[in-house]
C-alpha cells in the first residue's frame, strides 16, 4: 500500500484544534508528515499544556487517517508542547509549595467549597500536607466548614520578616478572608482591594511545606480569577458542576477560561457534585433529582477527565454546617467516594507533572488581552 503525502495532510486539514480557529494544518500546528511503507509518522507542535487537548488531537488524526485513508495503516504522532512566551511571565511560586490546584465552578450554589473541603482533609488523610487558600472573597465559607469561625491568624517571625500563621483544622491548613471580617460584616471591595487581601494571604503567609494547596475560587469567571492566576503558577484546576443544564453551561465556560490561549491552565477534571438521592430505607434505588450524568457527558464531549461523582446524602451538609467535613466520617459511604475521587486528582497532578511543563501565571498588560479571555 502505497501512502500520499498529500493526501494525508489533506486529511488533516479537516482537524481543528480546541482553542484554535483554523485546522491544525492552516495553523502550523502539523510540523512534518513521513511516510514508511504502511506506517504513518505525524510531527505535532501545540501551543497549549492541556492534558486533554493533547490527547484529543492524537485520537482525531488517527480516526481520520484510518477514515480517510486506510483503515489498517499505522499511525503514530509525536506532540511537542511550545508555549508561546507572549502574556506570559514566569510564575511567583511559593517556597516549599509542590502543587495549587484551583477548585472552580461556573455557577454559585454547586458544592464547590463543600468539595474542596473534603478533598482536602482526605488528603490530608492519605498522608499529604495540605492548606486551602479561601479565594472566595465575597462569600468566604472555610472558616465554617471546619469549624475555625472564632480563629485568628498569628502573626510568626520568618527570615526576620513577620507572616501571618493559618489557621490548621483536621490537619488542614487555612486562610479565609472569613477570619478577618465578622460573620455578619459584608465585604465590599471593589476588584484592585480584593487581589491585593488575596496576595497578602497568599504572599506573606507562613505556608510552611505543602504537598497540595487548594484554592477555592469564587464562581464565575472574573477578577479574581485572573489575580490569583496572575499570581501564581497553577499546576491545574478541578471544575465542579451538578448535573443540571444551567449548571453545565456555566461550568463549560469554567473549563474554557482555564483553557484560554492567555491562561493556558491543565484542566484535571470535572467533579459532579449533588448527582444522584438514594433514601436510607431504599438503599438501592437511585433518584436523578437533577438530571442525570450531566456534567459526566460534558466531561466526555470536552475530552477532559470525569473525577467522579457525589450524591445527595444530608450528612453532607450537616458535617459543612457542624464544621467536621463528611469525608471524616470513617466507614460511610461519602467517605469511600471522596477518597476515590481524591485519588484521581492524585493521579492527574501526577500525569500533569510527568507529561507537562509547568505552568506558568499569566500577564494579561492590554485591553486586547482581556478581550482574548473574555471571549474564550
């Protein structure tokens, strides 16, 4: 069997690349075709560090060419990720630091925090050094979840400069600008006051050594989204939806501004929070209140990992609002689902690490810039 060059690349011209507007031959993202006997060998260049999109363009040139083609001719494609320098600049990371991972939502009300709570106290179990960053600036609910309400950060002595102390819960360490204001006070800040409480927690903190640092963002897609990846270099970011279509469509926004040519942050997947009720007395029946594995297909049609699903189950909020996250609960069922799902973003943090440059925080300098993100 005899393989045309041209033909191949004719193929390929039928592929775009998520995040790009032209197919990845127009694009220059097809750096070399060759062509040995039945085999085919195909040079990719990418422009973007997602695990996803990687994998996603080696599957779609090997459907086409075996489409298009030959159904038996063999294919093998060798990626090479260059970042584009523009907008970029090297990250500030914290000393002692491994891995920030952002925990997203497109839309308020989802579970995000009660997530991000309980991921990382099983972290915390499975013998990681842990801290959460409350971003929430607006709407901080850590100091809650584990039950540090009437805590004050310390101010400690480091390298002769003074920093302030989290405070630690369930081996946990946290700081929420909860601890700062009274319960019933409302933060009214406009954006340049809120990213510069967040580097002030972030930056002149006494983090100490940490495995995971989670940070719990805001819903949405906004300023304070883009302070804290201006801040810091993410090594990736966990979105959570429920199963809803409103829902879906904010958290498909969430994925796509991690995604974004300017942001350029691994997606590590998709949690789907409140997916199913099951009543105590009918153990085995499943109630799909909200729809069913909504945010599980979204995962699949964005070729980003599903890190698993969380159901409906009272003891959840209970243990938020008593301040002892579910997930220490030992023996119960939310247990054994957060753990599994916290060792898959385990899992992903490790692929990411082994398979991806790090990440680098952004600089976003002109209108155009922001306009860039706005529109991804």
């Amino acid at each position: 069997m005899k393989l045309d060059r041209k033909e191949i690349l004719k193929a390929l011209e039928t592929i775009t690349i998520a995040g790009e507007g032209k197919n990845m031959v127009e694009s220059g993202a097809v750096a070399n075709v060759v062509t040995f006997g039945d085999e085919v060998v195909v040079d990719l260049v990418l422009h973007t560090p997602a695990m996803h999109i990687k994998k996603r363009a080696e599957d779609d040139i090997r459907k086409t060419i075996h489409d298009l083609i030959a159904p038996a001719v063999k294919v093998k494609v060798n990626i090479k990720i260059e970042v584009p320098e523009k907008n970029q600049i090297k990250g500030k990371s914290i000393p002692g630091i491994k891995n920030i991972i952002a925990v997203a939502s497109g839309k308020g009300g989802v579970g995000k925090s009660t997530v991000t709570a309980n991921i990382a106290v099983t972290l915390a179990k499975m013998g990681f050094s842990v801290g959460i960053l409350d971003a929430d600036i607006y709407g901080p609910s850590m100091p809650i979840m584990f039950d540090v309400e009437s805590e004050k950060p310390v101010s400690v002595m480091v390298d002769g400069k003074s920093k302030m102390k989290p405070i630690e819960s369930y081996e946990v360490k946290i700081l929420s600008i909860g601890f700062f204001t009274a319960p019933s006070q409302a933060v009214i800040w406009r954006g340049p006051m809120a990213s510069k409480a967040l580097n002030q927690m972030i930056f002149d903190a006494d983090w100490g050594e940490l495995d995971f640092m989670l940070i719990d963002l805001p819903p949405g897609t906004g300023d304070i989204h883009l302070s804290i990846m201006q801040s810091l270099p993410i090594t990736g970011a966990v979105v959570v939806s429920t199963p809803q279509a409103v829902a879906l469509a904010d958290a498909k926004k969430g994925v796509s501004m991690f995604l974004s040519e300017a942001i350029n942050v691994p997606v590590l997947g998709i949690i789907e929070n409140m997916a199913y009720f099951t009543p105590e007395e009918l153990p085995n029946n499943k109630y799909y209140l909200f729809g069913k594995e909504g945010a599980h297909n979204l995962a699949e049609d964005l070729n980003v990992p599903f890190l698993g699903e969380v159901p409906i189950v009272q003891s959840i909020r209970e243990a938020g609002d008593y301040g002892r996250p579910a997930a220490l609960q030992i023996g119960s069922v939310i247990e054994s689902v957060f753990e599994d799902i916290t060792r898959k973003v385990v899992q992903q943090t490790v692929d990411r690490n082994e398979n991806l440059p790090a990440t680098e925080a952004i600089k976003i300098t002109t209108m155009a810039g922001c306009s860039a993100v706005n529109k991804k």
